[in-house]
C-alpha cells in the first residue's frame, strides 16, 4: 500500500513508519499534530510483541508403570515453564485407573506413554491411534535426531505407515554384570568388554563351585530378555508363515542359554522370575541381563558391567528392549499443544539431564551418549561405556499386512515359558521349538476367531 504525507499528517506518519530516526527527520520541517507538542517516538512499535495470551486448561498425561516422582523429576518443572497456562495432570496406572478403565468411563488422557507389546491392545484397540505424521510435518520437526532403530519399530509394529509415537527415553541394552568380589575370592580377571559366548560360557565354568557348603554360580540370566531381544533380530512369530521364524537362529540362541545352565552346580532357577532375581543375592558371578534405573542391587553388592557377549558369527550389535512412546491419543482437543509438550520431553536439555542421570538416549547425539551416567551417585564409578560399545540391534521384521498377528506380549510370554522348559531339562531344544510353533498357531486361531 502506498501513502502519500502531506504537511500536518505527521501523527499518521508516526502510526505507520514506527521508525525514530526517519520521524526525527520528518520532524524536522513538519509542524506538530493537531496544534499540541510532538509525542515522542513509540520505542516499541517494531519490536517484537508478547504472545497473547492463551486461555488456562488442564492437559492429562497417563504412562502405566512410571511413578508420578519420576515425572515431576524429569519433566514437571520444564513444561510448567514453557507452557504457564497448562496445568498438568499425571496418572498412572492404579488400581480402578488403568487405560482400559479409563478410557471406559470417558475420562480420556491427552497423551499417553505407549510401547511396542501394548500398542495394538492397550493403545489402537482402545480407538486411541492418532497418527502424528501432520504434527511433524507441521512443525518441522527433525526425525533424524532420534537413532532410526528406535523410530523405525514402531512404523514397523503398525504396519500402515502411521507414525503414532516418538521414543521417550530409557531403552534397555542388555549388559553382563559381574560381581567383582566374587571374581577378587577366586582369584579370577574380570570380564571385559567385548567377549563371545565361548569366552562366557569359560569363565562361568571356572567360577561355579561349591566351597564352604556354598554354592557359587558361573552365570545367569534375565531369559526373556536375551531371548525376546536377541541380537539377530530374529523375531518369534515368522512374518511371512504361521510359525516360528528361522528355527535354525532360534536353536542357535536356545542352545547357547541351555549350555550355561548345563554347567553343573549352575542350574536354572525354578521359574523365570526368580533367575532374573538371584544375582542380587550376591552368590552368582555374572548375570546377562538390561542396564536400567529399576534395576537397583543391593548397596553391598560390589558390581560392575561389560559389554554384552557376542554369538559366535553373529553380528556386533547389542541386544536391547526398546523405548516407550510419547503418543496423543485422537480424543484430545489439544493437539498441537500436546505435540508441542512431545517435543519439550524429548529435547536435548532434557536428554542431557537424563543421561547424566544414567538413562540410555534415544538420540544420536554423540555428547548425550559420553554422559551417561556422570551425574549418577553409582553409575559415575561403573564402566558406563558397556552400555554404548555396540549398536543397539534394530528391530525384529513384524507381521507382513494381510497377515493375523499375536500381541508381542503373548508372544514373548510364550517363548519365556518354553525356554523355561529347556533350562528344567523337561523338554529338548527341538520339540520345544516345534511346541512353541503349536502354541503360536493357537493363538493365530484366537485372533481370527475374534474377526
């Protein structure tokens, strides 16, 4: 729009320019305004303005097994600072207040705190699935600040494309802890980063044994985990047939578990739970099992970690249980809000604290990973780097589209209870394969039944 200044229209001059110097320069051979004294020059006409500002409500979060200390600690102080007129509204899962009964009496979260076993049941089936590809696109957002491992499993898990969650830090690498006062009894070097199986399976035999009336175990292991993430990726229920996938990698990884425990004096415990427990008790010297900040150990446990070990001829990756999600779910009338809260958790800040705090990145930032666990009262003095030596293993292949598919949840049960078996000498490693594809076969019935 042009404008065109006579003498006397300096007060329109003054409304439009909003520039000092130029009106001190007009000002000088114009006469003032309306015949009264000329007012200053506005100081604040082209600066930038306060935002407007945003009417108050209540945004309600919900994540099942994250205590509301650990939100507060992670992330309340931050989003009450960036976003003033949100009042947060955490829950988690309690008695009368899981998602399912949630969502049954209307009371809906704006985001939930999804993963990959629960995503289909506790997530899509719930008619929650709100896919957050227009967000990202929206605003920008760079998706290759997160390591793809990590993004790629839950596309994968949908199978339509849809991007219905951003991964919120912890993961769960798979470690083998030590303990280093056994190792100092025996007279035995510790592990180190890098090992095979073979190596392990060496040194399990050296410190198993009986002194005392004590009887000290070589090894053992969080079995679900190392079954469930295994570091060929291989998952349990085929993608392309109604079976078990790649029996010959499932025989393989069975084989080298069930050897350990065929060591004698190092027998399974009765039930999984209770194996994944014993290396508390500080009579076993090494466990394969997850780094994580649930996994606390006895203050008197003189412990330390390395890498985990390597299948012979397998590839140099480190098995590990992926992240959850941050997911909006399709009944929130503040989405972009909500995207926006998203993108505050997972920011570097945030990242950063949360690493020095001992908790894995998410992010391929390099600063972030040399980190963890510097600002821990424990994980500043244990061997950190375990954690980072080899690449996280990248998803297992999921169902192809046409296929009935198993929740992984049912699946990983299934596979823990027939090792189980194995370990217990009550079944061999081949009939429990072929047992293990019976069970999965029944529950592809279930499913189809349900259709």
């Amino acid at each position: 729009m042009a404008y065109n200044f006579q003498k006397g229209d300096l007060c329109a001059m003054k409304k439009i320019v909003g520039s000092a110097a130029l009106f001190m320069l007009v000002a000088a051979g114009l006469s003032g305004c309306g015949g009264g004294t000329a007012k200053e020059p506005d100081t604040k006409a082209g600066q930038p303005q306060p935002e407007a500002k945003k009417d108050p409500y209540t945004m309600t979060l919900y994540a099942a097994g994250v205590s509301a200390a650990e939100f507060d600690t992670r992330f309340r102080k931050k989003l009450e600072t960036k976003f003033p007129h949100i009042t947060f509204n955490y829950k988690t899962n309690q008695v009368g207040a899981t998602i399912t009964e949630l969502v049954a009496q209307g009371d809906i979260p704006d985001l939930i705190r999804t993963d990959i076993p629960t995503l289909k049941t506790l997530y899509m089936d719930l008619g929650l699935a709100y896919d957050l590809r227009d967000q990202i696109k929206k605003n920008k957002y760079d998706m290759t600040r997160f390591n793809q491992v990590f993004t790629q499993e839950i596309v994968d898990v949908v199978r339509t494309g849809e991007v219905m969650g951003l991964p919120v830090p912890p993961y769960f690498p798979q470690v083998l802890y030590y303990n280093k006062d056994l190792f100092d009894k025996f007279g035995q070097p510790y592990p180190k980063d890098g090992m095979t199986w073979d190596e392990v399976y060496d040194v399990a035999k050296k410190m198993t044994r009986v002194e005392g009336g004590q009887t000290y175990r070589g090894f053992s292991a969080n079995t679900m985990a190392w079954l469930r993430d295994n570091q060929f990726s291989n998952p349990i229920l085929d993608p392309k047939t109604d079976g078990v996938s790649d029996t010959e990698k499932w025989r393989q990884v069975f084989t080298i578990l069930k050897r350990m425990y065929d060591i004698p004096n190092n027998g399974i415990s009765k039930t999984a739970a209770e194996e994944t427990g014993i290396f508390a008790k500080g009579n076993v010297a090494m466990q394969l099992n997850q780094h994580s900040i649930y996994l606390i150990f006895p203050p008197e446990l003189n412990w330390d970690m390395v890498a985990t070990p390597l299948i012979p001829g397998g590839p140099k990756l480190m098995g590990q249980r992926g992240p959850a999600y941050w997911s909006i779910t399709q009944q929130s009338k503040h989405k972009d809000d909500a995207f926006q809260v998203i993108m505050e958790m997972l920011g570097d800040d945030v990242a950063m604290e949360d690493s020095r705090s001992g908790i894995p990145t998410v992010l391929n930032n390099k600063d972030v990973q040399a980190a963890l666990g510097k600002g821990h009262a424990v994980y500043s003095k244990k061997n950190m780097n375990a954690v980072n030596f080899y690449p996280p293993a990248p998803p297992t292949p999921k169902r192809q589209n046409g296929l009935i598919d198993v929740a992984a949840g049912t699946q990983q049960n299934l596979m823990s209870a027939t090792f189980q078996k194995v370990g217990l000498n009550e079944m061999d490693v081949n009939t429990a394969l072929r047992d293990l594809e019976e069970q999965l076969k029944k529950e592809i019935e279930k499913e189809k039944s349900k259709k």
